[in-house]
C-alpha cells in the first residue's frame, strides 16, 4: 500500500536550499522510501552506508575524492549515513563544495547520527524526523471508512508500515521488527555488550 507521508511536501520545499536534508527515526518507518520517491525518477547517485566500500571511500574523503565519487550527479543519496565514520565533515565537505549538488542523508539511529552531524553541519541542514505511520497519513491515503474499520488493528499492532502492509501477519511482523532492529537499538543506545 502506497501512503503518501506527511513530510514529502516539507522536505522537497527545501531542495535546491543549498544544505543538506536529513531524515533520522526509528528503523523501518520508511525513511528509504520516502527519499527515494522524493528524488524519484532522476539520475541520482546512492551510496548505502550498509556497504563496507561505501563506509571505507566516504569515512575519510577528501574534496578530490569526492569529485571522483560524484562524478556528474546532481543528487547524492547516503542511505544509513549513522554507519560511516566522520559522516559529518563528508556531508560538510559536499555541501561547502559542491554548490549545485543536493545531498540527502538517512539514520536508523537519530542519536548516533546527530552525534555524528550536529556540529560538522551547523547552519548546513534541514534535519527532519520520520516516524511510523500517523493516523492523518493513513486516513488520507485510504480513506476515512476504511481506516475507521482498521482502527482496532492499529490500536493493538501500530502503525509500522510493513505491520500495515501485512495485515494478518501483524504479530508475526511486530517479532521480526523487535528482534532484528529495536532491542539491537536500545541495547546499542546504552552500550550494552552483553544482552543476555
């Protein structure tokens, strides 16, 4: 189900600004996916923080290597950015440099990725935070009798996308979501080692 979030229309405002756009929240309440439609069908350049070749050319680029690896690319788009050492001045060093290049940037993690890019990017951000589904986004894309049916399932299940996306497998996917991603964040937040 496609649902049009709420942000879309405040974050492509800002294209073109000339700062950096950053989307931090929760994992999987589709900050991917909402930049993805926003830079939608142009030649964009995406570099997924998740891959270790990605992490090793942008941790510690310089402007050279950074001309290099944008080539001619209007839009950058670093996906899981909170995953690549001194994300911070990379993201500085595009926007400073690279006039005419629109960046955007997204973090599972809003505390390990605001660590890393509140100071290197003072006055050089619009930082926006995505989190699940809302009621309006869900109403408005459906339509007021069938949300008002679904009302109960997103009382007991949320509004996770992908919880939305499965109906029936709702319990099913709230475990996945626990298991791989949240209890990992938490545990990670407070520097525990050892979650057993």
């Amino acid at each position: 189900m496609n649902i049009n979030r709420i942000l879309e229309s405040q974050i492509k405002a800002k294209i073109g600004s000339g700062k950096a756009i950053i989307v931090v929240g929760p994992r999987q309440v589709g900050k991917t996916t909402l930049l993805k439609k926003i830079v939608g069908k142009e030649d964009y350049l995406f570099l997924d923080g998740d891959d270790p070749t990605i992490r090793n050319l942008l941790a510690n680029a310089n402007t050279e290597q950074l001309k290099s690896i944008i080539g001619n690319h209007k839009t950058v788009f670093i996906d899981e950015a909170q995953r690549i050492e001194n994300v911070g001045i990379t993201l500085k060093i595009i926007t400073d440099q690279f006039k005419p290049v629109q960046v955007f940037a997204s973090g599972s993690s809003a505390f390990e990725l605001n660590n890393k890019i509140n100071e290197p990017l003072t006055g050089r951000k619009w930082e926006y935070q995505l989190f699940p589904i809302s009621w309006k986004e869900l109403n408005d894309s459906i339509g007021f009798v069938k949300a008002t049916q679904q009302l109960e399932l997103r009382i007991l299940y949320g509004m996770y996308p992908d919880v939305i996306n499965n109906i029936g497998q709702e319990v099913d996917v709230l475990k996945q979501l626990a298991n791989s991603y949240l209890y990992k964040d938490v545990l990670a937040l407070g520097g525990i080692r050892k979650p057993e």
